[in-house]
C-alpha cells in the first residue's frame, strides 16, 4: 500500500503528476506494477541478503508442465489485464489485445536466440520466461504503440531480460525468483520504448521513429527514475523496519546448502543412534511376554530402553 497506491495516483490519477505535470505515457501498469515490483523486490533481497552458495546452487522448478500450465493462465489474465484498461470493448481494446500477443511472440523469439548463444541450446523454461518478459514490457506500451511496435518491443525484452537475470550473480544479489531481471528490466524496457514507438494514432503522442523528437523519451525516462528510486527506497525502509522487529532469515542451520546439513522435518541423526542403542548390545531386544509370566522383566527392559532415550536426547539437547 505504501509504495502502489502513491504511484498508481501519480500515474493513472488525473491529477497525479506524471500523468498531469511530466505527461508521461503508462497504458495499463507499467510503472506501478512492473517496474515498482522489480525495484521493491531488489530492496527486499539486499536486506534478507543471499543464501549460501546462492551462486552455485541453482533453484529450479520440480515439474515443467504445472509452468507452463501456470504460464497459461496468466497468459489469459494478461490479456484482460492489459486490453480491460481500456474500459471498453471498442477503440484501443483490441489493439492492446493484439499487441499483448505479439510481445509475448516477440520475447519467445529473441530470448531463444541469446540463450542458444550462450548456453547451445535452448529450455522450454526460459521460453515461458521470455513470454512473461513480453508481456511485462508491452504492459505500458500496449495501447500507445503500433502491432509492429509491439513486436520490436517484446523481442527487445527477451534479449534484454535474458541477459538481467545474471546479472544477481555479478552484484551478489538472490534474486531467486527473477523479479528483477524479468519485471524490473522488462518494466524499463516498455516504458522507456513508448518514447521510441509512441503512434499518434494509438496514444495522442509521438515517439522518436515517429517524428516526436526526444520529447516523449525524456519524459519516459524521468518517471521511470522516479518510480523506480522511489519504489525501492520505500521497500527498503519497510523491509528493514520488518527486519529489525521479527527477522527475515531462519538460522543457518537450516539453510539447503550442498555439503552441510540440510533442512529436514526429523532429526534423523539422534533417530538413528536411539535405534542404533535399542537394538544394540547394550539393550538387548525385549522378550515377548508368555500368558502367566512375571511382568517384571518386560517393565525393566522397557525402563531400560527409555533411559537410553532420555539419555541420547538430552546429550542432544545440551550439544545445542
């Protein structure tokens, strides 16, 4: 609430400034959603700072399919996020659905291309992250650009995205989730591309190829350092408010790193030594008890094995 609702004023209100003063452009969210989620969530991981080995220990999806079934869904949402802005089903609303498409066709095609460049080959996981980035990126710029537009801009974000989110292993920062190399760089890349693809036609205003000069793209640029700047630095403070009140990380203990213990829902090393005295030697097995015999040897072996217990655990207890 206090990083959205300031910025969404200063966009989509009639009175906020960077609609009204600055006159910059953001069809259906680019700056308060995208690009502010990519700012706040580099605030937030420099706070909780990075896991161990965070660079070494990649975090990958378990089941492909159920992303890609995720991917449709919000696939289907993007379409009424972006062309539902207009309000209506005449004017801009089926451009902007148009263009949707041909960004999130536009990334799946430069994405590829840089990971087959840098990896020889090419994952379906970096496909449904190209389409994600397209999306993010045609999000400002929907119903200002052309369909042609739409596509330079969507291949624009997959190459630029692809390359964004390696850069949380240059700068040391865990970005587990890519918020920032997908929403946060792809979030830039539309805003600013409205100053570069901005139709008369579509938006009222011209961009660069258009005709219209540096004229939009300053003031393109100018909100995108404003949000931006702001986004994060409010982040920051909340999150370090939170941090210094409850905590962010668990201890280390149970951080998953390869070498070290890793977290688990038992102890399994005091499990194993309990075990290892109960069927030892040490405590020989109990005796099934036959009808009429006396029950004090089957109660003083029990009393045996639970003081090997008691003992082993609270060995435990104090080796913490």
């Amino acid at each position: 609430m206090l990083v959205y609702v300031p910025t969404a004023h200063w966009v989509f209100a009639p009175d906020g400034w960077i609609n009204e003063s600055l006159g910059a452009l953001d069809y259906a969210g680019g700056l308060p959603v995208e690009l502010s989620s990519g700012a706040s969530g580099l605030a937030v991981a420099i706070v909780v700072r990075g896991r161990k080995d965070f660079e070494r220990e990649t975090i990958r999806p378990h089941n492909l399919p159920l992303v890609i079934i995720g991917l449709a869904l919000l696939w289907i949402g993007w379409f009424g996020f972006n062309a539902g802005s207009a309000l209506q089903v005449e004017g801009s609303a089926p451009t902007t659905f148009l263009n949707t498409q041909l960004a999130a066709a536009g990334a799946m095609i430069g994405w590829p291309i840089i990971e087959k460049w840098r990896l020889g080959h090419v994952e379906m996981l970096g496909v449904a992250s190209a389409a994600v980035a397209g999306m993010v990126a045609i999000t400002p710029a929907c119903g200002e650009v052309s369909p042609l537009g739409a596509l330079i801009i969507g291949f624009t974000a997959g190459v630029v995205c692809c390359f964004a989110i390696n850069m949380k292993f240059k700068i040391g920062v865990d970005d587990t989730l890519d918020v920032v190399g997908v929403h946060g760089w792809g979030g830039i890349v539309g805003v600013l591309s409205i100053g570069f693809f901005a139709t008369a036609a579509m938006s009222g205003k011209k961009g660069l190829f258009y005709g219209g000069g540096l004229d939009q793209l300053w003031r393109q640029a100018v909100a995108v350092l404003a949000v931006g700047s702001f986004a994060f630095a409010m982040t920051w403070l909340i999150a370090k408010v939170i941090d210094k009140a409850v905590g962010f990380r668990t201890s280390e203990e149970y951080e998953n790193v390869p070498g070290r213990e890793e977290e688990v829902a038992y102890d399994n090393e005091t499990l194993d030594e309990i075990r290892d005295r109960m069927g030892g030697a040490a405590s020989p097995a109990r005796e099934p008890a036959t009808a009429g015999a006396p029950q004090g040897t089957a109660e003083q072996q029990d009393a045996a094995l639970l003081a090997e217990i008691v003992s082993v655990l609270d060995r435990r207890e104090r080796d913490k």
